[in-house]
C-alpha cells in the first residue's frame, strides 16, 4: 500500500527492483493503494479482507503454482516475512530459482527465520545489531537501508526556530522514552517545539498510553504533538516543516535516513554506518546525551546548522540509496 504510514516504503523498493527487471511480480499479504511501474504485478494474498492464515496459505501455493507454470521466474526476493519464505523455499530450491531474505530485527530469531535461512541463498539486512546468526554465517550481508533519493530531496531549513520532529513506530523496541526523558532535560529558556508521528500497531496500546502519560507527567504538552501515522509519501512535506529529527531506536532507522536526506540535522545514535556525524549523534540508550545532542546542535549558528544538514543528506546521498540497494539485491542474483 503505496500510502501506508508504516509499509508503504515498500512501493519504492518494488519500482526500483523494476527497473532493473523485464518483469516483477509481488506477492503480499496485504494489498491496498498500488502506485507500481508498469512492468510490475501485484497479487494480493487476502489479509485486507480478512484472510485467516490457512486462507493466505492457499493464496500463495495458488499464486506461486499460477506463476511457475506462465513465467521463467530469474530469482526470489523475500521481505521481512519469513512465513513465506518457508513456505515458497522448498518449491524454489527444487526449481533451482535463487532466493534471497531481507530480515531485520533486534531480538532472537524465530525458528521460522532459521529455517528460512536454511532456505535462503543470501540474507540482506541492515547491520550487524539487526541479524545475528551463527548457522551458516557466510550467508548474511550487512547492506544499511536503501533510501528513494527523489521522494526526499534535500530543502533548506528554516534555522531560525527549533523545530524537532520525531517519526517512529509507537512501539517499546524504539525507545521512546529516552528521547521524553531528553526533551525534560533541555534547558527551560530553550525554545523548541517537537512533533511526533507514528502509527501503534495493534497490541502496543499500553505502551503509547506509557508515552503519552510521561509527556503530561514532564509538563511537555504544550511543546510535543503527537498527530499519527503519516502516509510515506506525505514525509517529505512534514520535513520541510521541521529541521531536526530524534531518533531513539536501537540500530540504524530508516525514518531517521529519509529526514536526513531531506536536510534534516539527525540527533541519533551514534551507530557505526553514521560515521561524519558525531557533531550530533550520542550514545544509544543515553537520555542526557541525547539532551546533550539537542542543545549542542541548537547552540550553533545558523550558518553550522545549515552545512550539518547539508553533510547529513550527502551521507545518504553516498551511502543509503534506493537504486545502490537494489544494485545490491540484483547482483546477488547473478
């Protein structure tokens, strides 16, 4: 769904990989606004009506066996869900089609991840903090996130007033908190305003209350907006109203690159693919560094700030484009 606040990054990963490609076809659980190229198929698996899991199951064998008989299919590229990795990567490997897992995440793998590593060619993901594996090591790629460079365009900013904004999943893995406990430490003659947007996905309700109770409890309400989840393509215009951006999360954030590339200066963890920017980034986990961070950054002149945004969106610029991951993720099935 190309206007999902969460997913719909994904509509871009699937043009690029079609420019690259005669021909794409995507299998996804759930499909809603589709805004693809014309050489790109979507067939959806039914979790948007309601689909239960047996039901998605045999959408997919369906699909998948449609699929093989009508198309010489090159290569398989399976994103964040392991499921179905499980469940195609049997009939792949017998039709000799290389399959390659995209996965990320802080916690201990699921054994339908393992397996699907068994199953997989190459596992991409973004660091060494987001995929550990000691089965078959050699399988894993560390390849940082893959950033649309023409749908976040670096725009000057507004220098004058501190205008933060923080978008994350409402959820505890991003650590919402310490940026909270942050936003208390700043100097009370600091003028700053923070917006934060963010969907909760559904089960993570107690910990947005936990949240938003702290931000009342701090005495932030008059300064912290939390206005929901914004559909992807609506980022760039919520940038440019901004020209700060906190990130809390444990490893390398996409929401946090595509801010930068729009020319916002990132107070973030200081994770290792961020190195040029220590001006602004502090130590993980740390609520004051952060603080640190925010009034180092505001206590620059408006000419420091403008050529720290700057850097920060060429760091994307060399690092962190869409088209070089989707070079990365062609070439793996060559």
């Amino acid at each position: 769904d190309a206007q999902d606040s969460l997913l719909g990054f994904a509509t871009d990963w699937v043009n690029a990989l079609a420019e690259k490609c005669g021909k794409v076809i995507v299998l996804t659980l759930f499909k809603g606004d589709i805004e693809t190229a014309d050489n790109v198929q979507v067939f959806g698996l039914g979790r948007e009506s309601g689909a239960s899991r047996a039901q998605v199951a045999y959408n997919f064998y369906k699909q998948l066996f449609k699929i093989g008989k009508e198309e010489r299919i090159d290569g398989c590229f399976s994103h964040m869900i392991p499921r179905l990795t499980c469940l195609g990567g049997p009939w792949l490997r017998v039709k000799a089609i290389p399959l390659v897992q995209w996965y990320s995440h802080q916690h201990t793998l699921s054994w339908e991840q393992r397996l699907a590593h068994r199953l997989s060619k190459r596992v991409l993901t973004i660091g060494a903090d987001t995929y550990r594996s000691s089965d078959q090591p050699k399988k894993v790629r560390y390849v940082g996130h893959g950033i649309p460079l023409h749908r976040f365009e670096c725009t000057k900013k507004d220098q004058e007033a501190i205008k933060l904004l923080m978008v994350t999943r409402i959820s505890p893995v991003k650590d919402i908190e310490v940026a909270i406990e942050a936003l208390t430490l700043l100097p009370i003659d600091l003028q700053w305003e923070c917006t934060i947007a963010g969907d909760c996905p559904s089960g993570h309700e107690c910990y947005e209350k936990k949240i938003k109770k702290m931000i009342v409890e701090r005495e932030l309400s008059r300064r912290v907006e939390f206005i929901g989840g914004v559909a992807h393509s609506e980022l760039p215009t919520l940038h440019k109203r901004h020209n700060i951006h906190i990130d809390s999360s444990h490893s390398l954030n996409k929401a946090n690159l595509e801010a930068m590339a729009s020319g916002l200066i990132p107070c973030s963890p200081n994770h290792e693919l961020m190195a040029g920017m220590s001006a602004s980034t502090y130590a993980r986990g740390d609520s004051k560094a952060l603080a640190n961070s925010i009034r180092r950054v505001c206590g620059m002149t408006v000419t420091e700030r403008d050529a720290l945004a700057a850097l920060a969106s060429r760091i994307v610029h060399q690092r962190f484009s869409l088209d070089k991951m989707a070079q990365v993720i062609m070439g793996e099935f060559k």
